[in-house]
C-alpha cells in the first residue's frame, strides 16, 4: 500500500514537511469557496508543482480520496464514529468534519454549505465545566459551538454550553478589530511573532523528544524490560502529552505565519480575510475565549458577562 499524502511512514508518525503545507492549502480551498470543486483543486495543485505520493499529478478522484480519509485529520471511524487514532493529523477534526459535510453538500444540492469555525482548537471553552467548545450545528443545521456532552468513555464536558457560531464570532471580531486598532499595536505584533517562531522551534523539539520516548518505551517492552502495565501507562501518558505538544504546535505554527500585510483599513480586512488569517490574529491576541450559558434558550443577543475574553499580554510574549 502506498503511504498517505502528507505522511512519511505506514504508521503515520511522522508527518511529511514538503506536504503539509499543500494538504493544508488544498482543504483550506475547499472549505474557503463553496464553488471549489475536487477537479478544481487538482488543476490548482498541479499549476503549483505539487504531485501525489507516486509522482503522478492530482486528479478529481484522487483529491476525493484524499479528502475522505480520517488519518490526514488524525482520526479513525470506530462503529461509525470519529475517534482518535493515536497518531498526528494535518488538520483538524472541525476541518475534516467540514469536508465530509460539503461532500455531502455536492451530493445533496439543497445540503447545508460547509461552516468554516474561527474560533475551534480550544480557542473557545466551556465557562462552566473548561472543556474546549467544538463546531457543531443545530439541529435547525446552523452552525454553532457546544460543549460536546459526555460520552460513553466518559470524555467530554458538561454539555451544557451552545452558542450560535455567527453571534460569538461577531463579537469576538468586534473586539479584535478595536485591539489592532490601537496605537503601536503592530510593532507588537511583529515582536510576538519573532517569539512565536521560537516557541515553534522549541515544540518541533519537544514532540520530537516525545516521539523519541515512545519508540524507547516500545522497545523496552519488546526486550521485556519493562511490564506491560508499565508500558501502557507509559505509552497513554506520552500520548496524552504529545496531543496538547501538537495542538500547541499547530496554533503556534498559524500565528507565526500571520501578516495583516498593508491592511489600512481594519474592518475592511478583517470582513474580507479568510478565516485561517483571522483565526490566526484572533490566537495571537486572544489567549482564549470563556463562553457562559445563556440565561436562556434562544438569547439572540451576548448578555453581559456571557462571552469572557481573556488577553494575551504580547508584551509577556516577547519577552520569552
Ligand atoms: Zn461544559
């Protein structure tokens, strides 16, 4: 079996440098433009020199496949099910979910668009319970953030946290936009990225290292060194930190990589600018996003005190 576009190796460990950045690109264009077909983004990769693991050009049913597959999220289906599969993912689970269902939108031609979320990867939590709130739509398919009830494993929250996707997002923009409004504010932002660069650098090493531990305990096991009982308590506990080093790593990598360029006028730009451009903005202003339950069902307004917005202090940033 040939290996996975954006992957180095079968056991999908390691991820391939020259081919992240493309996988990215290619979904991002998908999610971006509802008009974008699959045939689309192969002419697009090829015109841009990328080409499939084999060397052969991409094509509408190869990028089909490509899009279909769980792994490039990090993710396997158990019983019809997303689940984790123990190895990295170049993008994220809202971002796979958002491909499925715009798969499912070609199909179905009256079918929901996908919802690009700005404010996914814990960039958002639950005020009363912490977990991450996740993209989900209503029941009524419009797109939202909850925090995802628990499930049979006992992982999730507390369930009890929903907020319309258009509401929180406006608010949250409304803010940004006033931040980067303020004088100096850019030199700022140029220092926090110098910073953040390092902290890439520095979490590349530490999922290096972790990954490193994880062969070390698998081959210490394999020499019967070590108990089973203690290989997989070592193995869980590696796991566990190696999923927060690359969700740090990938938030770390998008706020690097953000320039508002020449922007002159802000809310114009921030109106107009793609949402891996705004999210990327909104992390390196914002350390996170604390949402509340509503006082009650159908508030379509932010009450007081329901959307928390806590700061980062660049300044902090820069300074290591
Ligand atoms: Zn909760």
């Amino acid at each position: 079996m040939p290996r996975l576009y954006g992957f180095d190796d079968q056991s999908r460990q390691r991820l391939r440098d020259d081919e992240v950045d493309p996988l990215r690109q290619m979904v991002s264009r998908a999610l971006v433009d509802a008009s974008m077909s699959n045939q689309g983004i192969a002419v697009w990769a090829n015109g841009a020199g990328y080409r499939g693991t084999l060397g052969g050009e991409w094509k509408d049913a190869s990028i089909g496949r490509l899009f279909r597959n769980p792994a490039i999220a990090g993710l396997r289906y158990e019983d019809g099910e997303l689940v984790d599969a123990g190895h990295p993912g170049i993008i994220t689970r809202e971002e796979f979910e958002a491909l499925q269902a715009r798969e499912q939108s070609r199909k179905t031609a009256d079918a929901d668009p996908p919802y690009d979320y700005l404010l996914t990867d814990g960039a958002c939590t639950c005020g009363k319970c912490t977990k991450w709130l996740q993209g989900a739509r209503s029941n009524a398919g419009t797109p939202g953030y909850r925090c995802r009830p628990k499930d049979k494993q006992g992982r999730g929250g507390c369930g009890e946290v929903r907020i319309d996707a258009e509401l929180l997002e406006n608010h949250v923009g409304e803010y940004v936009v006033a931040e980067l409004l303020k004088p100096g504010i850019r030199d700022q932002i140029l220092e926090a990225r110098a910073a953040v660069r390092e902290q890439v650098n520095h979490l590349n090493r530490e999922v290096e290292d972790l990954v490193a531990r994880r062969t070390e305990a698998g081959a210490l096991y394999g020499q019967r060194q070590i108990s089973s009982d203690s290989f997989v308590a070592a193995d869980r506990e590696i796991t566990t930190t190696l999923k927060s080093a690359r969700s740090r790593l990938r938030y770390a990598e998008q706020m690097a990589n953000f320039s508002l360029g020449n922007a002159k006028d802000l809310v114009r730009w921030w109106n107009t600018a793609p949402t891996a451009s705004k999210k990327a903005i909104a992390m390196l202003l914002l350390e996170r996003v604390e949402v509340f339950p509503a006082s009650a069902r159908g508030v379509r307004t932010v009450e007081p005190g329901r959307v928390v917005l806590h700061w980062r202090k660049l300044s902090t940033l820069s300074g290591g």
